[in-house]
C-alpha cells in the first residue's frame, strides 16, 4: 500500500489550498474527496451575457430550470434551495450520505470536487487582530498567509475606501474593482454625501473584495461581465477550488482519489489510515499516510473525529452566523435601464462596528437582482402571478438585497453529536442542537433594525425582513475549538488534534469565534498557515 | 394542453404557442403535480384565473393552482419567444399609470377570488 506523507481529506476551499501548500513544500500528498461534479449543464452554457442568452437561446430552461424542471419546482425558503442546476451537483448526494438529526438547524454540506467554494459568493474580508485574537488564530501567521492566498486566487477591489480596515488589513496586490452595478452606485454616492453622519451611527460602507479576477492572472481570464456567475465559471475568473484542483493535479507528488467519503482514521505506528466509504461500492477502504490533514469543513470533520476518538456522551460545541435578508427598493431607480453587462455577486459591503475596536462587526453585504429569474420573486409576492409580474418588471431594477451576518461567540444551546441511525450508509447521523439565547436574538433584532435605518438613509428602503432558517449562513465553525494542552476534540494552534500524533485539522474546526465577515477567505488562510507549519 | 394555454394566455395575456404548452406537460409530469378542484376551475373558466389566484396568494400561497401558475411563469421566462416580459427595462413616467392599473385591478381580483373560493374547492 502506498504511503503518503499527508492524506488530506477534503477538496474544498481548505483541503485544495492545504494541499498546495504541503505539494509546494515537497510532500507527497493524497487527496480524498466525495468528487461530485456537474458533467450536464456546464458545457450547455455559451459565451454569451445573461440577457443575450435570455433572448437568443431556446435551450436555456435547461440550465436556468433543470432537465427535470427542478428550479422551477415551489420550495419554501431553505439553506441551498438557492443554488442554481449548474451548482446543484454541491449538495448531491449529501441527504443520503451525511445525515443530519436537527429542530433547528439545517445546514448545507457538499460531496462535491471543491465542496461547497465551488459556489460560494467570492466575498473576502480579513479578521482584524481583534478578530483573530478572539478566534484564537495567531494574528501574526495568518495576515502573512491572509498575503499568500490573496496572491494565490487573485482579489480584486477598490482599496482605500471605508471598506478598507474591515475587508483588506494590510493586503497588497489587490486588483482595480470590476464595475459597480447603477442601483448600488447610488448608495454609494448618497453615502458619500452623508458620511460623517453614518459614521456616526457607527456604520462604515465601501466596495468588497471579490476573489473574481478584474485583469487576467496565471491563465485565467478576466471578468467578461456575463453576469452569469451563478451558473457558470467560463472564464476561470472567479476563484474556486477546482482552480486550485487542477493546477496541483499535475506535479508528480500529488495524487487525487475521487468518489470516497473519509468516515474515520486509525492511528498506527508512525502513520495514520483513512478509512473510507466508497460511494457507488460502498465498501470500506483504506489509505495509509504520514499524517492526516483533515479539511471536511466543520461538520464533516467532526463526524470523523466523533466516529475516530472514544465519543460516548460528547458533545462539541458549534459556530455558525446568524443571517437574515431584506429586500429594498431604491425608488429613484425603479423603471430604468439596467446595462447588460455587470455581475450579480456582492456590490458593496456595509459593516457595523459599534464599539469602533474591530471585536463585534456585523457585515451587511448589497447584491443587485440582476440574473436570478423573475418568477422566484413572483413566489414571494402576494398578489396573482399576472399582475406581479408586471409590476415586478417594474421594480426589479430598483431592487437590492441586503443580507447581514452576525458574529457568533460560542454560547450555550449549540451542539452537535453522534447518534446511530441504521438508515444511513456510514450508521450514524449528526444530531444538531442550535439554539438562539434571548439576548442573541434582542441583539440582532437591535442591529437588523439598525441596518435598515441605515439603508433607508442611504436610499434603499426594506420592504421586510427574512430569517432563514439557522444554517442558511453557510459558514460553521468551532467544533473543536484551539485550546492549549493536549485535551481531546480540541486542537493545538498547530492544528493538531488533542490524543493524536498524527492527525491535524485545517478548516474552520478550530475557532473559537466566528466573525461576520465572509468566512473563506480566513478558512483558506488557516489551512494555509496549518499546512505551512506541520512537519514534512 | 388545455390548462396550458390557459395558464399561458393568463399570465401573457396573449397566446403562448405549442412548445410552451408541452414543456409545461412535461414539467408537470416531471415535478408530479396532481390535479385539485381549484385548478380544473381555473383551467376550465379562464376568467376565474386571477381571481382565485389572486385569493391563494394570499391564503394559500403553496397552493396547487399557485404552483402550476408560478412554474408557467418560469417556462415563458426561459423562452427567448416571451422573455422580454420578464426582464427588466426601461419605462417612461406614464408607464406608472399601466403600474398602478395593474395593481387597483389585482386588488379587485383578489377581494372577487376570496368571495369565489369557497365554492370552487
């Protein structure tokens, strides 16, 4: 059997970039993952913009709608009913293989190759110290590797607005910004108008940071502004996983095992195997390495170690923001004109920072309605679908959507364990408890209340306010939290688990506090930092 | 086809052609949407459509008859034929007053489709 010096589990955001940096350093490394892909819709898509494909091409249900109609099916608001048939493929699998018991919370995982990046919003904002500190990441080590991985997937931005201190630190090498869509250009300037007194409310607005390439980097194209980046990933400009996948899956000391799920390790003189189930076969296999880089995201990896350590009675604790949306209308763009060209991604980031010292921000962030279809917004709308749709014509290029993430300390009623369950392949399925304390839920009601009057100052009116359901964040964390000692289900800030020699974690498993900003960013730089840092 | 056609022209307020009407068969088939009292009303009595739909949007917004009409929407809107309905674009100042009709109207639909639901299911 051959040994390897890492195994890493896991091709997301944090397992691709872990294994970059153990490939660079010299290592031979594995990677396992559950290999999901799209291999229908993707090459269906032309090179066209998203309102030219709208008017030209007659095979576009298929892609917009599913070859089984299944976007246009009537779904109630719940995490990943956004995701769009050519992202379906990140959730396939995952209700029969990653079984989750919750009242509560209903999270997304993926099994797919790049996990669930392979769809993420592409938002980046870096932890201040204060921020890391809380999370218990060495401030020092991450904003070199926060360097190391910007200039990996390419960032681009507008640096040196009010953004700046919350989204880029000290970042270089950002590229221009890609255009700003005309309804969010007009928030902007009315902040601009009306700063000091917004400042004064404590909020501070500016342009994001975008892992979606503005100038062509390393074979990749610049944004075409299609404005299909939620269907596909034509150019390459955007950072996914995949990205990464590919440019490692060349060099002679990186191998790639595909269509396997990681349920649990042994530990074994010198070495560690991976015990595997093979999703078609479903039979168990095992892969013998060094040491074993565990990157299945916070939940994943937390199945694996639960499933791998003496676990009776434990319970980890769990991270994840809070995140509500509110439609706005800005009414001095209602009827006109929307360019062609733009994209759908976030426009521009508006953050909370009431005790002015970077520790609890909560993030606003503004997208423009400009490729997702009509008719999902018709669902929403209580009036007939005739009448709606004409008014919602009129409307749409005066609506944003503001979503805001909260920051999450770890607090009581939020925790995830093991229980038997005889229906699914691996035995078990991962009870969830999440819970909002009174004072949570007083807290976010006070900032959302606070967000809207700040959007309606900068002229974006709300018309209501949705909390999906807990999870909907799409950003977990803090299952097995740094910790000094060697004290099992935590880790040390190497990442290495506590019992183990040769088990170490390189997700987001390990913070003891999540902040609202987007969270990919900060996983890639830990594993960055974790795999930077382990012994070859 | 006939429930087709009717949920087409409702929505369009125009005729929708053959291709649109099979696709939405299909998609029926496909999504495993029954039948249900409400809808062979509406499809039988296309002057009811609005009202009762109108009244589910409401009441009843995951209605059968809300989600055949909903999925119409997302067939036209896909058909390079229709979706200029469905995009956004620019509108002159008067255009509000067809806005503000269109709205007076679903209103008055909505409160005939409320009076009308109870004998139709």
């Amino acid at each position: 059997m051959t040994h390897y010096d890492f195994i890493v589990a896991g091709s997301g955001a944090t397992g691709a970039m872990a294994a970059q940096t153990l490939a660079q350093r010299g290592a031979t490394v594995l990677i396992l993952d559950g290999g999901r892909h799209d291999d229908r819709y993707a090459s269906l898509i032309p090179q066209k913009t998203f309102v030219d494909i709208r008017r030209e091409e007659e095979e576009q249900h298929r892609y917009f709608l599913g070859d089984a109609f299944e976007s246009a099916a009537y779904r109630k608001i719940a995490p990943g009913v956004q995701l769009t048939p050519p992202r379906r493929f990140i959730v396939d699998a995952v209700d029969e293989l990653l079984k989750v018991r919750s009242n509560s919370f209903a999270p997304v995982e993926s099994l797919a190759r790049g996990g669930l990046a392979s769809g993420w919003g592409l938002h980046c904002g870096v932890y201040s110290d204060a921020e890391l500190e809380l999370a218990s990441l060495p401030p020092g080590d991450m904003r070199a590797a926060y360097q190391t991985v910007a200039d990996r997937i390419g960032i681009s931005g507008a640096a040196g607005d009010d953004a700046q201190p919350y989204t880029y630190g000290d970042l270089q090498r950002i590229a221009p910004p890609l255009p700003l869509d005309p309804t969010a250009a007009l928030l902007e300037s009315a902040y601009q108008r009306k700063r000091e007194h917004i400042n004064l409310r404590d909020f501070h607005l500016g342009r994001p940071a975008l892992a979606l390439l503005s100038q062509p980097k390393d074979g990749r194209g610049a944004s075409t502004l299609r404005d299909m980046d939620f269907y596909d990933d034509a150019e390459r400009a955007a950072w996914r996983p995949a990205i990464t996948l590919d440019a490692i899956a060349g060099l002679p000391n990186v191998a790639y095992e595909s269509n396997v799920l990681v349920t649990r390790f042994e530990e074994r003189d010198g070495g560690v195997d991976a015990v595997v189930l093979d999703i078609d076969g479903r039979d168990e296999r095992r892969f013998t390495g060094k040491r074993l880089v565990l990157a299945c995201g916070a939940l994943g990896t937390a199945r694996v170690v639960l499933r791998s350590l003496p676990s009776e009675n434990v319970r980890l604790p769990l991270l994840c923001n809070t995140y509500t949306y509110m439609p706005c209308i800005v009414p001095a763009r209602i009827g006109r004109a929307m360019p062609e060209r733009g994209n759908s991604l976030v426009q521009l980031a508006l953050f909370h920072d009431p005790d002015t010292a970077q520790r609890d921000i909560a993030v606003g962030t503004i997208f423009s309605y400009r490729s997702l279809m009509l008719f999902r917004l018709l669902r929403e709308t209580p009036l007939n679908v005739r009448d709606a749709r004409i008014f919602m014509q009129y409307l749409l290029s005066g609506l944003l959507i503001a979503g805001i993430d909260h920051p999450q300390a770890r607090s009581e009623g939020k925790s995830l364990w093991l229980e038997p369950d005889p229906t699914s392949p691996t035995g078990d399925a991962l009870a969830i408890a999440f819970d909002l304390t009174a004072g949570e839920l007083l807290q976010y009601d006070e900032r959302e209340r606070a967000f809207a009057q700040t959007l309606r100052s900068l002229g974006a009116w709300p018309v209501k306010r949705v909390r999906p359901p807990l999870g909907s964040s799409i950003h977990y964390a803090g299952t097995l939290p740094f910790a000094t000692g060697q004290r099992p289900f935590t880790l040390d800030r190497s990442g290495r688990l506590g019992g183990t020699q040769n088990v170490f974690v390189a997700d987001g498993s390990g913070f003891t506090f999540l902040p609202a900003k987007g969270l990919t960013l900060s996983l890639m730089a830990n594993a960055h930092r974790v795999a930077a840092g382990l012994p070859l | 086809m006939n429930e087709a056609r009717a949920f087409g022209r409702y929505i369009l307020e125009r005729d929708v052609d053959a291709v649109t009407c099979e696709r939405y068969d299909r998609a029926v088939r496909e999504l495993g949407y029954g039948d249900d009292a409400t809808t062979r009303f509406a499809a039988g009595n296309p002057w009811s459509i609005a009202a009762l739909d109108g009244a589910l949007a409401l009441a009843e917004p995951d209605a059968l008859l809300r989600k055949k009409l909903l999925l119409m929407a997302a067939i036209l809107e896909t058909r390079p034929a229709y979706c200029d309905a469905f995009l956004p674009r620019h509108r002159l100042p008067l255009d509000a007053l067809s806005i503000g009709y269109a709205l007076l109207r679903a209103a008055v639909q909505t409160a005939l489709g409320l009076l009308l639901r109870p004998f139709v299911r």
